[in-house]
C-alpha cells in the first residue's frame, strides 16, 4: 500500500515548502534565463505591509474577495493575514524604519533641515508634522517625516508647545521658508477679500451639499453653454492653495449660478432675496486669481 501511494498519480502532491520554484523574468536588453525562487512567507508579509503604507490603504483590505483572489493567483502559497496582524506588522516596519534613520542620522548624514508643516483634514482636525530633509551618500535629495501629532489650531504658540527645540550649543540656525513667507503674504491678501470669497464659497457648498442640486446646475451650466469640463470643488478654508483652485474652477461657471439664481426656489430661499454673490464678487475673484497663479505655481 505504502508503494502505491507513493507511485499513484491521483493522489494530491504536497508542496514541499523548502522546494524552489523556476521563474522567468524578463529584463531589457538580455535573454529570458531560469532563476530559481524559494517561497518566503516573512518576505511577502513585509512587501503587503509596504504595500499597505506607500498606498494609504486600510488594513481591511486584505479582507476583501477581490485582494484574496488576486492574492491567490499571484502566490497560492501565501496565507492572507487578518486585518489585526498586518496593522502590527505595520507598526513594527515602523520601529524597524526608525531605527534605520535613526543610525543613518548618527553615522551617516553630516547635516538635516528640519521644516514643520500643518494642515486640516477633510475631518476638520488639524495635524502637525516634523519632517527632517537631508541628502544621503549616493547624493540623491531625501525627506522622511520624524514626527506627527493632532493640534487644536494653527497658531504659533500650538508648535512651540509641541515641539522642545534644542540649537545644539548654538550650532544650529533657524533658516526662513520661502514657501512660508508666501503663504503669509496670500493669507494676508485674503483677509481684504474674505466677503467676497465667503459667498462664492457659500453657493459651491449649495451647490455640493446634495445629487439633486448638482444635477440641477449641470443643467444650468449646460444652458448658458459653458464648455468647461471641470466640476466645482469646496476649499479648506485654512488652505489658502485649496481656496484658489476652487475659486479658479468656480470663476468659470459665473453664467451657471446665475441660471440657478433664477431657476431654483430653495436658492433664494436659503440666501434671501439678495443675491449671495454679486458682480463684484466675481471680479474680485478673477483678480485674486491672476495674481496669485505665479505664487501657486512656485510653491506647487
């Protein structure tokens, strides 16, 4: 029996784990050639992890039929982890990253810039981070984020309270953003248009707040013959960068919201028998956009 089973043809093979597999990889410029490959499970669980963080993917994702099929088909050897063990391999490709800057830092790296940089989410939190710039031994320009933290605002006294700066006996200097300094230049020019960019950004958020509205403008858009392609976009209004390309696609539709104005009830209705916006309005906003495309480009 024992002879049989080993010479019957209908009997499943087991895969021996420490067998090779012969692959052919295809390289420009040189003939296929056989090279060997062994399985490694930690290798493929260290690539999904790699995965999981260069594209901003949930740690669900490995639950779904369709990263399962794939996955199959692409290593049938490969046992998918759960969601809880690829978040842990996660944070320890983390810890292991880490140290690896951590030890280029002290043997390696001569000098680094550090720049702090702060935005709000579509959440409406606000985030903070510490990223460090530095140009590694083959010369190639590097940035790696050190640090990251949820703050109450963006003023000043919020990154003082949550960054200890220490100028190394004064070895190190405190070198002026360009990009900074523009930005406090727009914000600043903001401040004398804030009316006019508030009600243009009031009549996009009525326009966005439902399917119906929507659907009821591009039927606007279309009657005025706009041939403009691109949709309408609502700013973060702490992004001076987002308020200008909303207001850059906004200025397009004028003849659009004009239309609504007159078509639809709920618009007069929400704003009152004034309009939310008047010619005015637009002018200051094809303005305002004029002369701060230079400024995005430069800092984009």
């Amino acid at each position: 029996m024992n002879h049989h089973i080993l010479k019957c043809a209908k009997k499943p093979r087991t895969i021996d784990p420490t067998q090779t597999i012969l692959t052919y990889p295809s390289v420009e410029g040189s003939s296929l050639g056989h090279v060997s490959s062994k399985f490694d499970k930690q290798a493929c669980r260290k690539s999904l992890s790699i995965f999981m963080v260069l594209d901003e993917q949930p740690f669900s994702a490995v639950e779904g039929e369709g990263f399962k099929y794939y996955s199959k088909v692409m290593q049938p050897q490969f046992t998918l982890p759960s969601r809880r063990t690829v978040a842990r391999d996660c944070f320890q490709l983390h810890l292991d990253e880490k140290q690896k800057l951590k030890a280029f830092f002290k043997s390696d790296c001569n000098r680094v810039a550090l720049t702090t940089d702060c935005w709000t989410s579509i959440q409406n939190q606000n985030y903070l981070t510490l990223t460090a710039h530095f140009v590694d031994k083959e010369w190639n320009y590097q940035k790696r984020i050190i640090s990251f933290t949820i703050i109450p605002n963006h003023k000043g006294d919020t990154k003082n309270n949550n960054y200890e700066w220490d100028d190394g006996d004064g070895k190190c200097f405190h070198m002026r953003c360009v990009a900074h300094i523009l930005n406090l230049v727009v914000n600043e020019g903001l401040k004398d248009k804030h009316l006019s960019i508030t009600s243009v950004r009031d009549v996009v958020r009525f326009v966005k707040s439902s399917p119906q509205r929507a659907t009821k403008f591009k039927e606007c858009i279309e009657f005025a013959r706009i041939t403009c392609k691109r949709l309408v976009c609502l700013d973060v209004s702490t992004c001076w960068n987002a308020t200008y390309l909303m207001l850059e696609a906004v200025e397009k539709f004028q003849a659009g919201f004009d239309k609504l104005e007159y078509e639809e009830s709920s618009y007069r209705e929400l704003f009152g028998k004034g309009s939310p916006h008047s010619s005015d309005d637009w002018d200051i906003v094809r303005a305002f956009c004029s002369g701060v495309f230079v400024t995005f480009r430069f800092i984009d």
